[in-house]
C-alpha cells in the first residue's frame, strides 16, 4: 500500500479495501473473516451477533460533527443527558461533541477494522438498538451477550477483537458496544496524526486531491488541537 493509499484509509476518505459485512455494512478483509468466526461462536453460545455500525467515511463524521456543533443533533453531557448550549462554553461544547463522536479523519470507523454490535436474539424482531450503555451493563437487554465477549476478550480469545473504548479516561466515553480488530487496527492507529487532518479539516485537498466540507468549528480547533487530539484520539 502506498503512503497516499495508507493515508487515505487512515482518514477515511475512500472505501476501495473494503467488502461486504453482514450485506448492509463494509469492513476490510481480515475483520470481516474474524467477525464471521466470532459470529459463529456468538450462535453456538445463543447469541445472534449482529453489526450496528462499521465503516463510517470521513464526509459522513463531518456531517454529525458540524451538525452536532451548530445544534442541529443533539449533544449530551458526561452522564448521556442532552447538553444546553447556551450553558457552556465553546470548548465546553467541543469536548462534549467529541466524548460520544469523533473528529472526522480520527474516528476508528474509517478504517473498516471496528464495528458497533448487538444481540438480535435478545430482543423482539424489530427492535432498533439504541447503543447506551444501559442496554449492555448489568441487567440490559445485551448483558449476557456483553459478559461473555468481555470474557473471551479478557482471555485474548475473540478471533483478535478487543474494546478500545472500555475504560473511561477521561476523553472518549465507554462503548461496550464498540469492537475492534486489532491485528489490522494497531497498525493503523500508530499512523494517526493531527498533521494528516489539518488539510481535510481546512477545507483543503486530501491526499488524493479532493476536497471536502471544512469544519464549523475550526477557529476553535486551531489552538486546541493537539491537546484534544491527544485526549480524544491517542487512547
């Protein structure tokens, strides 16, 4: 892979190695044939594991994050309670947004690697998974589910899964839900820099030449970056 085609899948500007996951969702190769292994486990413990989420491209993390910062999603506070803007500051605000989304070309969805699951034989048949914490801790409709992927994880047994956001430090809030496909994901995640995001933030052409929305808090971006990059990326 070159260094414009490592980049670009670093940032999530384009799709060309990934394949199909569970017919709706794309992943990279190597975690969709792991996530089919653990699947299968998953079946034979009485679970039906299932995809919520996996590749989200870097257009896409723009449009929630510029959405989220002019108000027009909703934005909640460090207990998952909708956030007054008018009660906080603009940095306030910021580290509100980027505890429960990612800034675009940081977000581990771009890579194909991590995937947002849940337990359909849990639940009723149309059941829309909501993805809050309540659903997967203690007596949540994904518990059981939870305890024994945490388990096999614990005991590096989860066809090479882990969960990057399963201790609150402070910055990314804990997603039980969130997966991640380390052989492929620890490689990429040592090329994440916040040099890479400044062009595609700005406005300016990515690496393969292409241009994309600039963010709507980018005169507050400019003197705070590298400490929320560390924060809120560098976990």
């Amino acid at each position: 892979m070159s260094a414009v085609e490592d980049a670009s899948v670093v940032l999530g500007i384009h799709s060309r190695h990934l394949t199909a996951l569970q017919e709706r969702f794309l992943a990279e190769p190597a975690t969709v044939g792991a996530f089919d292994r653990l699947t299968k486990r998953a079946a034979a413990a009485g679970f039906d594991l299932r995809v919520a989420s996996a590749f989200r491209d870097y257009d896409r993390q723009t449009e929630i994050i510029n959405q989220k910062w002019t108000g027009a999603r909703p934005v909640k506070d460090v207990v998952g309670l909708p956030l007054l803007r008018e009660n906080v500051s603009d940095l306030a605000w910021l580290e509100a947004i980027l505890r429960f989304s990612a800034l675009p070309g940081t977000s581990r969805h771009h890579w194909g690697t991590d995937v947002d699951i849940w337990d359909a034989a849990a639940v009723c048949v149309d059941y829309q998974p909501a993805l809050e914490p309540s659903e997967y801790e203690q007596d949540g409709v994904f518990a059981e589910m939870t305890f024994w992927l945490d388990a096999l994880i614990s005991a590096d047994d989860a066809e090479g899964f882990y969960k990057p956001y399963n201790t609150d430090y402070g910055g990314v809030a804990p997603e039980a839900w969130h997966i991640s496909y380390r052989p492929v994901a620890s490689a990429l995640q040592k090329q994440q820099r916040v040099d890479l995001c400044w062009p595609l933030w700005r406005g300016e052409a990515d690496p393969e030449g292409n241009r994309h929305e600039a963010l709507a808090m980018l005169a507050l971006l400019e003197p705070h970056a590298d400490d929320l990059f560390t924060r809120f990326v560098l976990v």
